[in-house]
C-alpha cells in the first residue's frame, strides 16, 4: 500500500504567518506520524501579486520551522497547460461558459436585484453570479471575444450538479458547524463559480483539484475557511474522473479580535516573530502544537 501523501500549498503573496506555520507544521506532523510524504506546492496562478522574493521567504520559514519536504517543488505558473486540458474536458461537457460582466457591473446587477429583496450568497459571503451570460449565443459570445472584450469562464453549476448527485466527502477534522464524518456536499451553493479568466488560465477550485490529482495527494489537510469549497472540489473531481482525498479541515488561527489572520498582520508574521527572538519551538507552542 502506497504511503499517504500530504501537501502544504502556499501563495506567494506575502510572508507567512502564524495560521500558515500551524498548517505547514500539522502536514509535516502527520506525514511523519503516517509514514507518509509530504509535499509543497507553490499556487502562483495571480501573476500581479506573487513575487520571487516571496517564495524565497516561505522556503526559510519553513526550513527555520524544522519542516523538510519533497522536492522537486511544484509551480503553478509552470503546468498552466493541465489546467487547459482539464478545463477543455469540462467545456466538452456543456459546462463551461464566457461571461462579459466587469466586477462593477456585477456589483450593479446585484443592488438592482435586491431592490426586491436580499440576493443570495454564496458560503463565503460573496454574491451568487447574477448575470445572464449563460443565455447568449454562440455567435454573440464569439463576437464578444473576438472584440477583445474581458471575460470570465463560468461553470454551469446546474447542468454539473444534474450530471453529479449524492456527492459527499470523509471529514477527518473539524469541519463547520462540528462536521465531521461522511459530509453532504453542495456545490450548489456557489453558484457558476469562475474557472479561468481571460487574461487568467485557471482558478483556485480548478487548479487545486487538477494539482492534487496529478501530485497523488491522499490527505488534504488545510484552514476550515476552505470547508464549504470542498463541495466545489468534490464535484470538479467527480466530472474530471480525479481521485477523491481524504480531508481534513483545522481550525484556524485567529488575531485578537478573533478575525483570521492575514499576510500583512505584522505582530503575527513569522518573519517579525523570527526577529523578535521567537524559536520554532515557541512558534508550535503559540499554535497549540508544543
């Protein structure tokens, strides 16, 4: 039996923190406690916000941490064409689709619907796709991109959910609300959630489900703010014929306002931390891991 491979997956927008040392260092525990493998993988899809140094910063974390991992690493921006292939399976299918809309008019389409009542969101709060570009026709979608106009590619999440049906996923951690177990997905929840941009080749949902596959993750292991996604991650699996990992959803490590930390939280970045004296063994007791 193949030994479990774990991955931690970090964007190199800015330096880490101390919710990301308490992921890193939960994967490389239970890779090590599983005799299993573990992996980094760096999501550099946002070619305006990730930088070189960044990356660099997160290798030192990491190996000031104490943390070892496979090599070699795997680069987003360098496989952006199994993304291609995976997103040319699902336009095959019928369920993928252009729409035109800037985030602005997005933002108007929204308040004008909600002059008749609250519009719905999706999990993380944002508003559902409120657009009609799913009812275009070929010709007008073809002159559109022809004109250079921007565009988002769009799943049609009610033709993928009338394809898929009875998805769930094995819930090893604390999953939202207590979940844990065998966890109903739904991915309708989202919406026609975005799988590429024009001047964007993938997204997050398509891109991590396409690079866990293709790395051979068993067990993913990350934040509970990526719970709900799951879903999303489950169906895209399901229409790409992609393996299903186990998941393990922790929780997350919160400022003093209980919000979830960010990269630009100074009092809480590894970096500052480092410079302040701090050991890793006071880094995994300042994340419950001592």
């Amino acid at each position: 039996m193949a030994p479990p491979v774990f991955r931690f997956a970090p964007s190199p927008n800015g330096y880490l923190h101390l919710g990301h040392a308490y992921s890193a260092l939960l994967n490389f525990d239970c890779a090590r406690a599983a005799g299993g493998r573990l992996l980094l993988r760096i999501e550099d899809i946002d070619a305006t916000r990730c930088r070189p140094e960044f990356e660099t910063a997160i290798d030192e974390d990491l190996n000031w941490l104490g943390i070892a991992w496979e090599t070699p690493v795997r680069r987003q921006s360098e496989h952006l064409a199994d993304y291609g292939i995976a997103l040319e399976k699902l336009a095959a299918l019928g369920l993928v689709y252009p729409a035109f809309e800037s985030r602005a008019e997005i933002a108007k389409l929204v308040a004008a619907r909600e002059a008749d009542g609250p519009w719905p969101r999706d999990p993380d709060g944002a508003p559902i796709y409120p657009g009609a570009a799913k009812s275009l026709s070929a010709d007008a979608r073809a002159r559109l991109i022809a004109s250079g106009a921007p565009y988002a590619l769009r799943l049609d999440m009610a033709g993928a959910c009338r394809r898929v049906t009875g998805l769930t996923w094995n819930e090893l951690g604390e999953g939202a609300d207590g979940a844990c177990g065998v966890v109903q997905a739904r991915p309708e929840a989202w919406g026609d959630v975005i799988l590429a941009r024009k001047e964007t080749p993938t997204s997050y949902h398509l891109s991590v489900v396409v690079d866990d596959a293709l790395q051979g993750v068993s067990e993913v292991v990350r934040g509970q703010d990526l719970f709900h996604a799951t879903s999303v991650h489950r169906l895209l699996q399901v229409l790409l014929g992609l393996p299903e990992p186990v998941y393990r959803h922790h929780a997350l490590i919160l400022d003093g306002e209980r919000r979830k930390l960010s990269k630009s939280s100074r009092s809480t970045g590894l970096r500052e931390l480092r410079a302040g004296g701090a050991s890793p063994a006071g880094i995994r007791r300042l994340v419950g891991l001592g």
